[in-house]
C-alpha cells in the first residue's frame, strides 16, 4: 500500500514536472495587441472644449460641413502663422506653425498643430463608398518628410481616428510639382 502510495506521488511529480517544463519550452505567445494601448500607427482625436486663438494666424483654406448630420454646421479650418503682406501675400518662411482643425461653435477637433519645416500640409475631404464617414486626408509634404494621414470620423465616439497610412524614413525630397503658394 505504501508502495503504491510513493509510486503516485512519483507518478504525479514526474507528470507535473513534465507539464511545467513542456510550458516553459513553448514559445512565447505573439504579442496581442492590449485592447486599452492605441495602435502605433493611429491616434484618436478627441472633441477640445477650448477653441484655439486664432487671432495672429493666417486662415488658408475653409470648408463647410455638417460632421454628425445634426443640421448645425461645423468648419474644417486650415491655418498658418505665416503672415500677409499688404498686397495679401503670404509671407512665407523656411517654416511654421501650422493648425488643421475642425470647429463647431464649442469644440473642435485638432488634427494637426505644430511646426512645419520647408513644407506645408494639404488636405482633403471626402466620403467613400457607401460609409457616410467623413475622411480628411492630409499629405504633408517636407524637404525631409512625405507624411500621408487619414482621419475618419466617428460619430459614436465623437471624435476623429487618425492613421499614419504613409511616413518613410529618412526622406531627401527631390521635386514636387506642388509648391507652396
Ligand atoms: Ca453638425
């Protein structure tokens, strides 16, 4: 009986020894991306209550649009610190502060706010298929950048996902028949 009795325990050791040491050989599982971290790639773009000034700054381009089809229009505004002459001409310089962001009259949405060295920021605006969403993808055009984002609205977060579809390294930007105005 006794016999028996340190044959199991042994039984038992030896299977759980075998059980620990198959779990450790495993390999590791791939890394799941953690539900609660944001993708590399992509970042949300929450409503700000607090309207940026934009007093000091140049407005380039605007576009009227209802963003959740609540009939109250919102405005996509594209800014730069860029200055103008007395003629209205843009004084550009080798750089600038540059704001992308979409208003209603007690939030907005920042797309884009910083500097842009020896480049500029164009946008576009549109739907796609049958998604009612609205997509705003910006191309950001450097001396060393060619950086291409979307940003989709989503009207249940109330907020914009923005995705770095495009960002190559180390860019020496020969030519672009786009320059800037
Ligand atoms: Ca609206």
């Amino acid at each position: 009986m006794k016999l028996f009795a340190r044959k199991t325990v042994l039984m038992v050791s030896l299977a759980l020894l075998t059980l620990v040491l198959s779990v450790g050989c495993m390999n590791p599982e791939p890394e799941k991306p953690d539900g609660n971290q944001p993708e590399k790639n992509k970042k949300f773009i929450e409503a700000s209550k607090e309207l940026r000034d934009t007093n000091e700054l140049t407005l380039l381009d605007e576009y009227e649009i209802d963003l959740e089809g609540d009939g109250q229009m919102e405005s996509v505004q594209m800014y730069t610190a860029a200055q103008k002459d007395p003629s209205g001409n843009i004084m550009w310089d080798d750089g600038q502060n540059w704001l992308l962001t979409v208003r209603g009259e007690d939030r907005e949405y920042v797309l884009f706010e910083g500097y842009v060295q020896l480049g500029e920021i164009k946008y576009w605006a549109y739907t796609a298929g049958s998604d009612t969403k609205l997509h705003i993808t910006t191309l950001q055009p450097g001396s060393a950048s060619l950086q291409l984002m979307d940003f989709e609205y989503d009207s249940d977060k109330d907020g914009f996902e923005g995705t770095e579809i495009f960002n190559p390294d180390n860019v020496n930007l020969m030519h672009s028949s786009v320059n800037v105005e």
